[in-house]
C-alpha cells in the first residue's frame, strides 16, 4: 500500500507535523507556534504541551504505542472499538475513521459502543442481547438495578465496593457512600425520642442505643434484622421488669439521643422511677435462672473466668440472668463498632473479690478475621491491665486498683471476710445520686454506700462489611440472687477502621 521509505518519512516528520488548509486539519495555536495539529504533533497531543512519551506516536489526539497499521492519509474506513460480540446487537454499531496526515488512523467517529444497562427502560444499552440485565461488578452485593450508585471505578467513584445503599454515610470524602444522592450528608440518627420505658418491643431496646435503622434477612440494607430478650443461655425470657428505657438513672445520664437501655438483675429502675418501679438493691431476688452463655463458657474451659487470689464463684447457674439479643446485619463499609456501656453493683464493696463477681457480658459473633482480632471467647465487656491480667467486666474490676471502677469511694473492699483490700481509683460517686445504691449502709468503714460503679466506658468489636451480626448483652448475679446489679447502655455507633477490641475508660 506504501512503500518502506513512505513510512520512514512519516515517522521522521512527526515532530513537525502541519496543519492548515492543505491537510483539512484545525490549527492550534501553542506558545510561539500559530498552528500545530493536536491531533498529529507527538509534543502536542491532544492539547499544547503535552509530549508523548519514548516510541509513542500522537494518533487521534492520543498517545499510543501501538497505533495499528499505518494508512494512506486522507484515506477513509470502517471501524468499531467496542467488544467485536456486540458490533451490530442492539443500539451497538461501528463508526468511520480518517487517516491523519502522519500516517495513522484518527479516532473512531459516529460509532455506538456499550454502556451500563439503564435499568427499567426496555433497552439494551450493553449490547450483550439482554435488556435492562444486573449487574454487580464491584461485588459489593448491590447491582446497578439494585440502587448501587456507583458499581465501577469507570462512574467516577473511588472504592466502589464501599459505596451502595447498604452503606453508611462517611463525613468528609466527597462520596455519596449511601447513594441517597448526597455526598457528606451525614448525620447522627436519633430514633429514640418518645420510647415507653416498659416497652414490650425488643426492637425500642435496640433504637434507645441509636441502632435505628432495620433490616430483613432477603434484603441488603444495613440494620437490625431481630431482637428479643431471653436469660443468659438463649433460653426463655427474663422478668419484665429487669428491662427498661430510661432517659437518665439518677445522676447518670444518657450518652447519645434521649434514651438508654438499661438492665438489672433487680429491677431497671432507680430511686422514684417506674414502669418498672424501684426495688431494692440489697435484697430483690426474682427467683430466676439459666445456664451461661454456652459458647462463651465452654471458651473458658467450662468455669467463669476470674483473677487471682479471687475465688472461683460457686454453682453453674447464672442468677437472675436477662440478655438483650440482636442480629444486625452490618454496613458494606464498616470494620468495627463502639457503644457506651456503664455498670454498677451493690456488690461492692463488701463483696469485692469473693465469690459473688456478678457478670456482666457483651458477645459478638462475626466473621471479621482481620487484625486485631475479636476475642477467642466472644465476650468484648473485658479489661486488660498493665500487668496483663483479664477482668470481666463486673464487681472485680474494683479488686486491684484497675482503673475502670471509678464511681466510688476510695477506701477499704473485701470487709465480707473474703480478700480484704482497698481501692484508690474512685474519682468521684456523684453518679450513684438518685440510684439508690447511693445510700449510707454499714458496708466498710468510710467507704459505707450500698454500691459503687464504673461510670461510663467503650466497648469496642470488629466486623466485616455486611455480614449478619449477633451481638448479645447479658448480666446476672453469681453464686446467689441478691445484692444486685445493673447495666447501662447507649450510643452504638459504627466506625469504617477496625478498633481494639475490649473495654476501656470512656473515649470520644
């Protein structure tokens, strides 16, 4: 078609390409040169400035380092730049190119190659002889008739497997992560204003944490599939009154919203409070029970877990147990989450370190098997102090000056007879005003209130991004069913970094 020397001239010229009348091509004016062909010119391709780089050749206004066979300029044909299976299906048809005047082709012109199928419009805009057909193509779950605004990097979004109605919205990063077609509108969800304190749906226990939204078990979204309340082995259901949602406990007030779940192996309610009413911390026994969590226990080598010289707690029994489960499918972007968690008990002090360490637990199953990991166990309601020790969440953490019981009284623990000690971590037990467990007793010498507590800590676990998720929230009496304890909890909340998991001094 033309000769080796033909060709050899082309290339050499490139540099100086021309453009004007003679070649049917635009001029563009770039620096001090009037007219240069963008389309052509390997220094200026496509725009001013804009060299190709080594072997490349400026075809079409691009930078290619394999144009195609070489052709005669001003010379015309076919073309078609899509998949060759589609050429001619549907709306898909080929174009004519140009041959430009350094010898190569120019760019397809007039042609209709495939795009993303819109859904519900009857047309095959993909060409593959189906119409308005799904797609998942990030494999995020979501297809593009499914609501996923963004299903490849190809639509202008980073990290597309992130972004989809099933996730949550993140502050900050210029996306619409949830595709409600807003990007960084963000916002807490408050759902728990106006909740009956003795409500008979689990679900309101869920909202008063700020778990909001809801799900199924056939759909995407991202929520709270189920909740119920049942004592501590999974089985039947604990007394009415050991629930409540409470907008404060006394002087402790809610973390997030206008409410909090609140249980108690007594009842959920402090001094003057009702639905349920107040009972009394030091002797209420419903006279119910229920093995442990049987997963849990059985990781522990089928006994409680405890710490030295503390005694082991008597009888396999879990005493007035009561455990708010749920089952949440997580958002596609979420790797952990944190709630606010607040415990008490007339335990202490008397009891501090003997047999009665009533537990409190928190238990996440999930497939998250990244770093750092979810505790062996289950149970993320733990502490770990400086020397490495393991405190479950409960009467103990105040044996040992660990740091987490802080709403208190310094001064002496143990006086039961049992591990007498002391504890120099309280920092103040303004909290326990109007709980009831505020109440002067006998208890030990100056340290003489009916109980004492933590305050307000964070509980932290892993996740995968959409994954169903069972989160189970327990407290029961050990070794008997008096001198009671209670539970706060508020303010869940999803993060898109994993966390630590565990417990620890209340963090923002």
């Amino acid at each position: 078609m033309r000769s080796i020397l033909l060709a050899s001239f082309f290339i050499a010229t490139l540099a100086v390409a021309a453009c004007g009348p003679s070649t049917n091509h635009t001029c563009t004016a770039c620096g001090d040169e009037s007219c240069i062909d963008i389309q052509t010119d390997p220094l200026h391709c496509g725009e001013c400035d804009n060299a190709c780089l080594g072997s490349q050749v400026c075809a079409g206004g691009e930078c290619v380092t394999d144009p195609g066979e070489m052709c005669d300029p001003g010379e015309t044909g076919d073309c078609y730049t899509g998949p060759a299976s589609t050429e001619g299906v549907a709306g898909c048809h080929g174009g004519t190119r140009e041959c430009l005047s350094n010898g190569y082709w120019g760019s397809c012109e007039g042609e209709v190659t495939p795009v993303a199928d819109v859904c519900g419009n009857g047309l095959d805009e993909n060409c593959d002889g189906t119409a308005d057909n799904e797609t998942d193509q990030d494999g995020d779950g979501w297809t593009n008739c499914g609501g996923d605004c963004c299903d490849s990097t190809n639509e202008g979004c980073q990290e597309p497997e992130k972004v989809n109605p099933g996730a949550i919205e993140v502050d900050g990063n210029d996306l619409d992560d949830d595709c409600d077609g807003n990007a960084d509108n963000a916002v807490a969800q408050l759902c728990d204003t106006g909740l009956v304190s003795n409500s008979a749906d689990p679900t309101d226990y869920a909202r008063a944490i700020e778990l909001c939204q809801t799900a199924t078990e056939t759909d995407a979204n991202w929520g709270v599939i189920s909740a119920r309340f049942v004592r501590a082995d999974g089985t039947g259901a604990p007394v009415d009154a050991q629930k409540a949602i409470r907008p404060a406990f006394g002087s402790t007030m809610v973390q997030a919203g206008a409410s909090m779940t609140v249980i108690s192996t007594a009842n959920a309610a402090a001094t003057g409070q009702t639905n349920p009413p107040f009972a009394s911390w030091d002797d209420t026994d419903h006279g119910t029970s229920s093995g442990f969590p049987a997963d849990w226990y059985a990781a522990n080598g089928n006994q409680l877990p405890n710490v030295d010289p503390c005694p082991d707690p008597i009888g396999t029994s879990a005493m007035d147990p009561v455990m708010l489960e749920l089952r949440i499918r997580t958002p596609s972007n979420a790797q952990s989450f944190s709630m606010r968690v607040n415990f008490m008990s007339a335990e202490f002090p008397e009891y501090t370190c003997t047999f009665f360490n009533d537990f409190f637990v928190v238990l996440l199953d999930s497939a998250w098997n990244g770093n750092p990991p979810n505790p062996a166990d289950k149970n993320l309601a733990f502490y770990v102090n400086p020397a490495n020790n393991i405190y479950p969440v409960g009467v103990n953490l105040a044996y040992g000056d660990t740091g987490l019981f802080q709403v208190c009284r310094n001064g002496m623990t143990g006086c039961s007879g049992l591990n007498p000690g002391t504890i120099n971590t309280c920092t103040s037990d303004a909290e326990l005003n109007g709980t009831g467990m505020e109440v002067v007793d006998g208890a030990c010498g100056a340290n003489a209130q009916i109980g004492g507590g933590t305050g307000w800590l964070t509980t932290s676990g892993n996740v995968r991004g959409a994954e169903i998720i069972t989160l189970r929230i327990a407290l029961w009496d050990t070794s008997d069913g008096i001198l009671n304890s209670v539970a706060m909890i508020d303010n869940f909340q999803w993060s898109l970094d994993p966390s630590d998991p565990g417990t620890v001094i209340d963090v923002d």
